[in-house]
RNA sequence: GCUCCUGUAGUGUAGUCCGGCCAAUCAUUCCGCCCUUUCGAGGCGGUGACCCGGGUUCGAAUCCCGGCAGGAGCACCA
C-alpha cells in the first residue's frame, strides 16, 4: 500500500470569518469604525478596527474611519494622529475620514426635525429629577409641552440662552418603555469647554446617540459592527431612524473582550502616563497597539487572532498565548540568531591550538550564512550563570557550534565531539571575545542585563535570542537594546 | 430592582438556524516521545468540553420548558 495514503492530511488552520448577512442585499458594503480620540488604539480596539477591514475587503466596500470627537473635555488633540497611525500600521484602509466635530450643525438641525414632530423636548428639569421621573414611567413637567414651545425652547438652547447643565434637548422613546434602559435620552447638551478642533464655536454638543444615527445614516452604513455595551444604544438609535423614515443598517454586538493582567482602558493608561506610573503610550506594560508595535508583534499576528475570535455575543478573555503563538508562526522564518547571555559570568578555558566556531544565522536558511569566531590557544568566553552551575553539578556542558567544555582540575576544551549531547550534556549559547552589552526590556517593564555577540541585524529586526526568546531591536549603540516579545 | 444578551476542554474556535455523518473540529496551553548542536521550528501521541434538570423524539450539543451562572445597560461618557 502507498504510504502517504497513510498520511492524514494536516488541515489547514481556519481563520476565516463568517460571512456577513445582508451583504447580497446592497450594491456597496460601507462600514465604519468610530474610534474616540482620547488617546491611541489598543488590543481592544483592533477587534474592531480588523474585522470591518476584513469584512469591507471581502465585500470590496468602503470603509469610514469617523472621529467622534462630541466630548471636548476627553479630546487628546494628538489621538487623531495617533489613530490614523495605528489604523496604518494594521493595515486597516481608511477610504473616508469625518471629524464629527465638523457636523455639530447638522445634528442641531435633526434634532430641530425631530422636536418639530413632536419627538422631543428641551429639559430644564433638575438631572435628579428627570431621571427619577423616568424610572418611574412618568413625563416630567417639560415632555408634554406644546411642540411650538419646545421648538423656542430648542432655539433658546442652541443660541445658548441657558447657563450650563440648565437645560438639555432630549428624545423621545415610550416613557413606559419596559426597559429603563431605553426611555427618553439626551440628543445635546450644553459643555462651555474649548473643543481642540473647533475652539468655542459652539457649546451644544451631541451625545453620541444622536451624532452616531445621524451619521451612519447620512454616510449610508450598511452594516455597523460594535461591541455589546451598545446593544441598549442600539435600540435607542432605532427610535431616531424610525422617526426620520431612515433605513436602518443591519447592527452586529460582539462580546466584551478581556486579557488577564492587561490594562486596556485609554483613560487608565493615560493617567498612569500622567502619575509617571508608564513612560508613555509604547511601555511595553500597557495593552496599546504602539505597546505592542514596540514588542514585535506583528499586524498581521493580530488580525489573524482577531480573524478567528470572530464575532460571536460572548464574551471572551483572550490569551497571550494565542497571540504569541500566530506571531511566532510569523517571524519565526525570519528572525536571524544570536547568542545572549543574561547574567554572564566569565569562562577562562585552558586551550592548545587553533579552532573555529560556527553557528547559522538561521537553522532553516543555510544561505544566510553562518556566524564564526576563532580562537587560538587559551580563551575566554561568557556564558550565563546557570549554566556556570550546570557545568559544575555535570562536568561538562557544550557551547554550542563549537566546543565541549569539561570542569575538572581546571576547565578546559574538551573537544567537539556532539556524541556528548546525547548523553545529556546541555548545549548553551555563549557570548564570544567582542560581545558587547545588551538590555532587553521585559513584559513586566523590568531589565535583563547581559552580553551578545556582534549582531548583524538592524534595528525594528525582530531575532531571536538563542534559548531566551525572541525579541524587537531597538537599537544597537551605545549597547545593544531590545525589547522582549515572547518565547 | 428592571430590561436585554450569552452559556462547547485552562483559553479561543467549528458544529446549533435545517435533530442522526458529533463516543464533538481546529488552534493554543500542559505532559510524554521523535527529530534538531536553542527551552525556537518540525513530527507523533496524550490529558481536557456540549451549564444543570425535565420534556419531545427511534435518536438532542442541536428543538421546547424550567432552573442556574456569567455579562451588558438603566449617564447632560463613548
């Protein structure tokens, strides 16, 4: 019999997303992300970002990448760089950018149509006050105002007749509604704080349950994907298309992501770069994508890990591993070796003669050639403390493509026969005469000193540090500094 | 409290709509072994899950009912 009818067949690993409902229904697929630029994008907000790519390049539609920049008190000015940065180095092609903050008049008109038809109201209740009426199914005294009343209310409100936090223009939806969650909301508010993009031209601003319809409809989305803590927002923004006779876009939830031991919370971040808690947006502690750019990992690691976690209600705590393990398949073809060592500790060797020393750059590309050292008579060499241990409890330990090392009277050469290692002599990695000093950044933002060898890398290479895992360089003067990604 | 959503191995995921081909897929983790002059890669094998209880059915991860558990929302944040 044919042996590799033997062979099962190794499938192959299936990342693929689903396919999107409704997409046979529009002529175009829009979507859209809606990053607030109150700092960068991290892990979380990649989700997003990734699967409206994916799905838009699936479907070759268009995507929009809307700034919701309605809070001027949240606003980082230098987000929206960061952002387009971000979504760059994903990968995620952006065919439309829109400041939210350039349409606050569009929204003062919508909500000028909506009062006019009697689907709301400006609020000048006391905040308390309002929403304990709502909770307990009742108007409060401003609901059941006449409409013309409400629409001179609304002008007074938008040419800022009332002092701050007075007054709000609120929408309509069933004060009875069975879910609390869903009654009435505020459409505008008032905030005297200077906006980074438009000064103080205006001071009503939209919440985002008015700015969000009003634009997925006005930038004609066919499918809006987002997590879950929007589903009750969801609902509400069906009241705005209901009432406006706007077709609506089909509306996806996914699940809440988390990751043990990572901060993913913008505002979290922020204030621990404030505190001096983190040196920046890049400390490799935090979860943001230039974190994670810093470490090594690479986009397409990332959108493929999103690929396969998909789009499901649950909610999901993601592991590392996971992620690791797809960028490792990545970089792993073509990150060039090198010898570190942590906690170098001298080797003098007593030597007779002349050797040569010889390891690939990388075990799977023979043609990247091989990196050699010669010696000739006694030498010295570092190698990590540990294995200094081992070498004493053993006897014996070999440095790999080169020598064995035996501990007797005196260490000494002890040949290259690599018969030695089948008997359990563990092979180390090594730094020659010339090394020169190292740091790698850890994870956890601790520092691992040692030395390596002459590295002919550059810098952003990602290599691998023999036995020690593989790491991002980010520079290579004065001494060599790179940052940790993962085994 | 109210409303909504969701429950497949440690983690992620396939299967659930249209019951049988599911003694449940793939990946990762962990543990062995093989290979390899790395604790990387590769190969082989193993541990490990359908939340619980009823019902319908010849047959249920899949349909129905009831529990239970987890999550989200009830902001002049997004």
């Amino acid at each position: 019999m044919d042996s590799t009818m033997m062979v099962r067949e190794k499938k192959e690993r299936r990342t693929e997303l689903p396919d999107l409902e409704g997409c046979s229904e529009v002529t175009k697929v829009v979507m859209r992300i809606a990053p607030g630029p109150s700092g960068p994008l991290h892990l979380g907000h990649s989700r997003v970002a990734v699967l409206n790519d994916e799905y838009v390049k699936r479907y070759d539609g268009r995507l929009v990448n809307r700034f919701e920049d309605t809070n001027p008190e949240k606003v980082d000015p230098e987000a929206y760089d960061m952002i387009k940065e971000d979504l760059a180095w994903l990968g995620v092609e952006v065919h439309e950018t829109v400041f939210q903050s350039d349409r606050f008049p569009r929204y003062y008109d919508v909500m000028r149509s909506l009062t006019g038809m009697g689907h709301g109201y400006v609020c000048i209740c006391d905040s308390e006050d309002w929403r304990a009426s709502k909770v307990s199914c009742k108007a409060c005294p401003c609901r059941d105002l006449p409409i013309d009343e409400q629409l001179d209310r609304l002008d007074r409100f938008l040419s800022s007749g009332y002092a701050a936090g007075e007054a709000a223009a609120v929408i309509k939806t069933a004060i009875d509604h069975p879910n609390p969650a869903v009654r009435d909301f505020i459409a505008l508010r008032q905030v005297d704080h200077p906006h980074p993009r438009t000064g103080d031209r205006y001071n009503i601003y939209p919440m985002m349950n008015l700015s969000v319809a009003v634009d997925d409809h006005d930038l004609g989305m066919t499918h809006v994907l987002r997590g879950k803590d929007h589903l009750n927002n969801t609902h509400r923004q069906e009241y705005i298309y209901g009432y406006m006779s706007w077709n609506k876009p089909r509306f996806f939830h996914y699940g809440l992501v988390s990751i043990p031991d990572t901060i993913l919370k913008t505002s979290m971040i922020g204030n621990g770069i404030k505190d001096g808690t983190y040196r920046g947006w890049d400390d490799v502690r935090v979860g943001t994508l230039a974190a994670l750019r810093r470490r090594g990992i690479e986009p397409d690691a990332i959108r493929k890990f999103w690929s396969e976690v998909g789009m499901k209600q649950v909610d999901v705590q993601v592991s590392w591993d996971n992620l690791f393990a797809m960028n490792r398949d990545i970089i792993d073809p073509k990150a060039k070796r090198f010898f570190f060592v942590p906690d170098p500790v001298e080797l003098r060797v007593r030597f007779e003669g002349e050797a040569e020393s010889s390891c690939p750059v990388h075990p799977d590309s023979p043609e990247l050639g091989q990196r050699t050292h010669c010696f000739l008579n006694d030498f010295l060499v570092h190698i990590c403390s540990d294995d200094m241990e081992e070498l004493r409890d053993r006897g014996m330990i070999r440095l790999k493509g080169f020598c064995n090392i035996a501990h007797g009277e005196e260490l000494r050469h002890a040949g290259d026969d690599m018969e030695v290692t089948r008997q359990g002599v563990k092979v180390v990695q090594w730094a020659p005469p010339g090394s020169v000093e190292a740091e790698v950044l850890m994870p956890d933002g601790e520092t691992v000193s040692g030395l390596v060898e002459p590295i002919s890398a550059q810098v952003d290479d990602m290599v691998q540090f023999e036995r020690f895992g593989f790491v991002r360089i980010e520079s290579l003067k004065p001494k060599v500094r790179a940052v940790f990604a993962h085994r």
